[in-house]
C-alpha cells in the first residue's frame, strides 16, 4: 500500500514541491464546507490512478458541482500559487493526477449531469464528470450511442483530455474527431467555450483541439459537447484464432488497406487470451486471436464479415466463430475490456508497466514482432492486446515492484519499443497520453522545436504554472 | 482593375502599415536572386484573391523552392520587423494574402512536389504548394484519392491552412480530420514537424490541429500529409429537382439524421442552375436542386440510393436523374464547381459578397429559408449554394463594386444571416475561413475570452506579429 509518504517512484524526478498554505486550506473550507475534504483516505484516492507510478498526494480535494466552483476553485489556488489538479474518474494509467508538484485536487465527478440531447443532430452535451457507460445510459433512448470506448469507464472530461480512443476509433474516430464544443475554467479562473455544434468550422484557431489531449495543462474542462452516432441496424462480433501473432496482425493489415470499415478489431495474444478465460470463464483457444465486430446495414456487415473471413482464411486463421446475440457481445467484449485486469491477476502483487505505441499499419508487423521478440527474451511475464486495425496496442509488462530491477527491465523494453516505433513513422502514445510517464519519449518524437511551441502556449496560457503542472513536458 | 494605390474597400479598416526597408528588399535580391521580384505585375497578382476586398500590394515577391528558402526569407524578413504572407494557389474568399499591413508575400507555388506516397498506409506526404488536381493526379495508380475538395483548385497548404472542406467532406471530413502531419516554419524561421504518420496519437498538444485552420498566422506550412482514401469500387452521382429549397433541405436533413453516409449532397437553388445550365451548356431543370454522389459497394450504392430517393420522393422531388459515366459526373461535378463563375457572369463587372455559415443540420431549414426571404426581399441578384449535407451553405451576394450602397446591403444580409445561424449554435465560416472578412463575426462568434485565448497564443508564437498580421483578430 502507497501512503502519504511515498515518494514518486524512481526513474521520475519528483519536481519542486510548491507550499500549500493553511491560508488557502482555509479559504476553500469556508467556500466549499464539506464539499472540500483534507482527509487522508480522500486524499490518497485523488492521488493515485490505475499507472505504476506514485506520489504523495493532494493536500485537499474540492468536490465541484458547477462551473462556478471550478471557477471559484482554481481562483483561491491562483492566489496562493498553489497548483490544481483535474479529476475525473481516476482511470488514468499515466500519473495524470499525480499531485507531483504539491497542490489540490478538483474532482469533477459530480457535474455528471446530461445538459442537452441533440438527437436530431447526433449530438449531446454533457458535463465533464459523467462516465461513458453513464452516457450511453442516459441516451439509450434516442437510437444513438457514443462509440469512444477506451476499456475503462473513464469520464468523458478524462478522455477529452487525455485524447482517448478505444476499441471503435478504428471506425469511429477518437476524441479528436468527436468533441464539438468545450467550455472549459482558465487558469485564471475565466469560464469561456470553444466550438460550436456545427459539424465543421473554419472560425480562427482550433482551441477545441488545443485542449482535447492537454491533459489539464491548458484549461479544465467543464462541458463538453460530443457526436453521436445512429446504433447500426446490424452488429455482427466474431473471434478468429490464428497460428501465430504475425499471421492476425497480417490479416488486419490487409483488412485495413482494403478500406474494410470494420468497427473493432482487437488482437489478444495467448497470454491474454488465457487470463481472460480463466478471469470471465470463457473456453477461448488459447491461441493469438482478433476479436471483430462490424456494423452497418444487414447486407453490409455479412459482406464485411465475409471479406475480412476471406483474409483471415489465406493466413491461416480459423473459422470465424460468432457472438451474435447483443448478450454474447456483451460479454466477449466485457472479457477483453478485463484484459488488464486478468492478466495482473496472473501475478499476485504486481503492476504493470503499459506501452502504447501506434504505427501506420504497414508498419505495424515489423514494430509488434520485434517487440514480442524482444518480451520474450526479457523474461518478463507480459500481456499484449491491441487496438491493432488503427495500428495501436499495448504491452503490459508484470512487474513486481518491489524489486527494481524489474521495473528497469520493463522500461528499458518500453523504451526499446518506443525507439522501434518512432523509427517506423509512428508516436509514444496513441490513446494514453504523456502524463509522467512519458515525457522523455514525447521528446523524443516531437523534437526540440515542437516541445518548444508548447511550453510557450503553456507559458502564455498558464503564466504561474498551476495547471496540472509537472505533465507532457518539463 | 485595382493597382497598387488602390485603398482597402471599406469597411474594413487598413492597420497600420508597416515600412519595408529598401536594405531588406536588397538583401532579398542577393539571397534569392531571380527568385525575388517586384515587379508591380508580380506583386499585384500576389495582393489579390478571389474575394471582394482589395488592398496595396506587398512590396516583394519570394518564390521559395524549399523549406530553406522559407527560412531565410523569413528571419531576413524578421530582421527588419516586415510583415511575410503565404502565398499558395490565390483561391481565398477572406482576404487571407492580402498584404494589410504591408510585407512581402512568400510563395510556395513552385513548392509543389509530392514526397512519399505511402499507399500501404493510405497517406501522402507533399510540399504545400502542390494543388489538389495535382495531387490526385500524382497517386492516380495507386487506387487512391484525395477526396477534399473545396472546388477551387487549391494549394494543399493553402487547403491546411484555412481549414477548407467542401464537396466530399460530408462523408470525408474536413481537413481537420485529414492532416496527419506537418512541417513548418516558425516566425523566427525555425522548421519544425508536427504530428506523425500514425492514425491516432495523443503525443501532447496537437499543434498540427492549431496550425490546421490558423491561415498563416502561427507558422508557413512547408509539408503536409494527408490521409488517402480506397476509390470506392462503386459511384453513382444523381441529380434531383425539388418544388422548394424547402423540400430539398428537408430531403438532406432526414438523410443525415438517418446516418446515410453519402458521399456528397449539394443544395443548387433556381438562380444558380439557370446560371450553371448557360455558362456550362447543360440542360438541368431550373428548379431547386440537390446533386448527390454515393459511394461504397455496388450493394451498398444501390442502398444509399434507393434510401436518399425514398425520402425525396416524400418530399414531392423528381426521379432521380442518373450520371453514371466518369464523364457525366465530371460534366455535372464541374458545372457545380463553375457556380461562382457562372452567377458571376449573370451580372457583368459584379463582385460577390459570399457567405459560409454552417449549422446543426436540424437548424438547416429555419437559417437557411430565413435568409432566402431576406435575400430575395434586399433586391440584390444572389445565387445559392450549399454543401448542405454539413449544414454548410453559401449565398453569394452579386454586387457592382462601384455602388458602396449595394455592398452595405449585401454585408447587412451577411450579418443577419451570420446572426442568425450563432443563434442557431452554428458558426459564421464553414470552411472559407476568418481572413479579414470576417474577425468581426469571429468575435461574435468565439467571446472575448476564447479571442483572448487565440491571441495570447499568437503573442506567445509570433511575438513580432510578422505572421500574416491584421487576420482572424485584430
């Protein structure tokens, strides 16, 4: 168990610790009452996510529950200098909300509310607490669902921030792609909004996409506006057992380059696949397999299927089998989602360290084989899953952390893949975000001059360096 | 004809006009050589557009051949406090390269090289200068397309940098969706990449979206890559006449919401196919009009249509009229994009005021049948023209120059209908971008906090203000 005496865990500089007043300690006590909590245990929940890395925690948490409190919120730290930190629904796998730099915690999970349906627009409005499971919850009655699924039911402020994507960006788009509009709380306490709910726009810069993937450096998010999309009159999900890792990761590749518009094509290795079996009490071949699913018309979907079975079948892989009832869905896609899970449950105790590579697809084999190659040299237990059909995936490596030169070993083997990815025209992360975790690889991949531009908007937008500080860069 | 004494048309205001010293016109010749001209000629063709607003000339030419040239042109030019102004195709409607505060204009026409084409990975990699016609030209073998198509034959850097759409993008997206990756010159003339190949990333602040959209002002895009799309196996483009511009955006309107993912849909209103039919020889009837291209499969073709007719025929529109040759569709797609030219001959010696709002597409009806009575009861010659399917339409007002009465009514049309889509949660530019037509609707549009946001990132990126000055915002 981390306390609040942990130090950030090695090979991450702690950064300048800045002094939280008793003065504003106070302050927000008389503003917030018991909507601002010192305890401990509270504490230590805002300060530490689903990653590997720890830190002491925040030395106070204000429950927000309007835009007025954000406001009000970072307004009272400003004065003292005191850094604030976004949190949503603590699902961050890269130190997001780490409190590295001393400061407090906004938890934003009680704006959680639904602010206006567009369904005629495919659109919703939403505030930044709500989850995406709560999301679709509430529209389930319009005929539209939101697609971006990142496994976690992260909130929907979370993924705007950390640009997330998941399982369906392969045909729906990311984050990126599908946040319309945001209004979100400056850092000095300003409340202003970017976007509208037009489809497109040419009006001045894209300060809607400035802050989708700032990670709370740039602004706190406090509405935003999403797409939706028509549920497909048709959903086909099948799984495809293959002889190796190459020949599914082959079949995806060409199921790509065909402009197959799959919706989800997920590969688990034999690792993954094993835990998951035994994690969800399933009977998968514990073979490398993709998990797909299609949407579209009825006609649509049985000519994708039958294009991608084609593929697969010239690579070896097995006759697709079918989970065709919205039931069966549910749980394959439940069990993959608890990929992570099971796979740490593999190894009592440990944690994993997580990649998150993304390559263009024809670069795909030669960046995941040689990093499967290198995994199994290591020794290391590992998982590998992927959002492979957007060239995407993700090692985990099981470490135990008690012993360090477990976590070196991981790393340098995140490291080595990053390299490998970054030599194949690719990036550090397609959907998790830099957080702490990877500022050195960020600087690998943009370049001194990209880094550059960004410190100088962080510098124009956040002059004292409250937001989130200690994030993306140093 | 304008010439080089010519005041910027009221009224928009000139700025400050920022002296260009003869020592750095020298230093222009020696570096650049014949690559460097002032001619009046030159400079007179680099000082306009094909917008309404006029403005003096810059006071040179540089013709840059490589990311070199825009470097140095550009730290000569910072070394005298000088203005510089991109110059790609000249196909803007705002006012983007006019030379407002003075400076030198900077074209990358002859920048015009593909780099890579990565058909594997469905992208292409290109200097900025090269036109879209050019580029498709470029990968006609690969089974590839470009499918962003704002009509105009314009530069790809151009295209990023205002954040153009058009024709395709209803299916496609925009050009926010399409740049992958950048290269750029920065205002003190360093060169920088922003983005990778990879399909997702969430590597950090998205500069590639800032600069997408941000016409000029941020940075001189010398590289570009976009996202390519599989010709679809099959296309059908079909025409349809409708009783009322009512019943054709009514048509579009259950389209989308239905999720139909046509490919394009075009709203054509009586005064433009009139126009379209004399300038293009054609015979189409001179009724409301939408023109439509489906793509996908020839099942999914068939469907799409079959869908699209089915509500049409709701709406009292005609049979569908069928252009089912590459020949024909190019005949009609071309006749669309002749609109402008055509309506602007209807009126000889006119100037068009164009308008661009884009709204949800459930507020098409009420802002676009509003604007329709207004427009009809101004008495001013218009056309209509729309890419209606995003919600996004264009009125061209038709104009003598030389009667200041016309053009206030027509600006005062464009202000009502600009107000009125704002009202309607849209946005005053689809895709033609801010230029300088439009910093007062940006205003209205964005709220001084987001301007101020825009700002402090320009101050912060270009604290000389040499990028394109007097654009977006004031």
């Amino acid at each position: 168990m981390h306390t609040s005496a942990a130090p950030l865990s090695p090979p991450f500089a702690q950064g300048p610790l800045r002094a939280v007043p008793q003065a504003l300690l106070d302050a927000l006590a008389q503003r917030f009452g018991a909507q601002c909590s010192t305890a401990l245990a509270v504490r230590e929940q805002h300060g530490r996510d689903e990653g590997s890395i720890q830190a002491p925690p925040p030395a106070a948490v204000v429950f927000a529950e309007s835009t007025q409190d954000v406001q009000d919120a970072v307004r009272l730290a400003a004065q003292y200098s005191v850094p604030v930190i976004p949190y949503g629904a603590g699902s961050s796998l890269e130190g997001h909300l780490l409190a590295v730099q001393g400061g407090i915690s906004i938890d934003v999970g009680r704006m959680n509310r639904v602010l206006a349906i567009d369904a005629e627009d495919l659109t919703v409005t939403v505030q930044p607490g709500i989850t995406r499971k709560q999301l679709n919850d509430a529209i389930k009655d319009t005929g539209l669902f939101f697609p971006i699924d990142p496994g976690a039911d992260a909130s929907i402020g979370g993924m705007a921030a950390t640009r997330a994507s998941g399982t369906n960006a392969v045909r729906y788009g990311t984050m990126r792609e599908n946040v319309l509009a945001l209004e979100l709380v400056t850092a000095s306490g300003e409340a202003l909004r970017t976007g509208t709910r037009a489809k497109k726009s040419s009006a001045g810069y894209d300060l809607t996409r400035l802050i989708v993937g700032s990670e709370g450096t740039l602004g706190i998010i406090t509405e935003v506006t999403v797409r939706l999309f028509p549920l497909p009159e048709a959903v086909s999900a099948a799984v495809c057992s293959f002889p190796s890792i190459e020949a599914a990761v082959r079949t995806v590749i060409q199921t790509i380059q065909l402009g197959v518009p799959i919706a989800r094509c997920e590969l688990i290795d034999a690792h993954s696949v094993r835990a998951v079996n035994r994690h969800s009490k399933l009977s998968l071949r514990e073979e490398p397999m993709l998990l797909m699913e299609f949407h579209g018309s009825p006609a649509s979907v049985q000519e994708q299927a039958e294009t991608v079975q084609d593929i697969a079948r010239e690579f070896g892989g097995n006759a697709f089998e079918w989970a065709s009832t919205p039931e069966e869905r549910t749980r394959l896609w439940t069990a993959r989602h608890n990929a992570y899970f099971a796979a740490m449950q593999t190894r009592p105790g440990c944690k994993a360290i997580t990649t998150d590579a993304c390559v263009p697809i024809s670069r795909l084999a030669d960046c995941l084989l040689d990093s499967v190659a290198e995994a199994d040299a290591s020794g290391l237990p590992y998982f590998l899953v992927g959002h492979v059909g957007d060239g995407n995936f993700h090692f985990g490596y099981l470490i135990d952390p008690a012993i360090p030169e477990e976590r070196e070993r991981a790393e340098q083997l995140n490291h080595q893949l990053v390299a490998r990815a970054l030599r194949l025209a690719g990036t550090c992360t397609g959907e998790h975000g830099v957080g702490i975790h990877k500022m050195g690889f960020l600087r690998d991949e943009a370049g001194d001059g990209a880094i550059a531009m960004m410190r100088a908007i962080k510098q124009a937008l956040d002059p004292q360096n409250l937001l989130n500080p200690g994030k993306i860069f140093h």
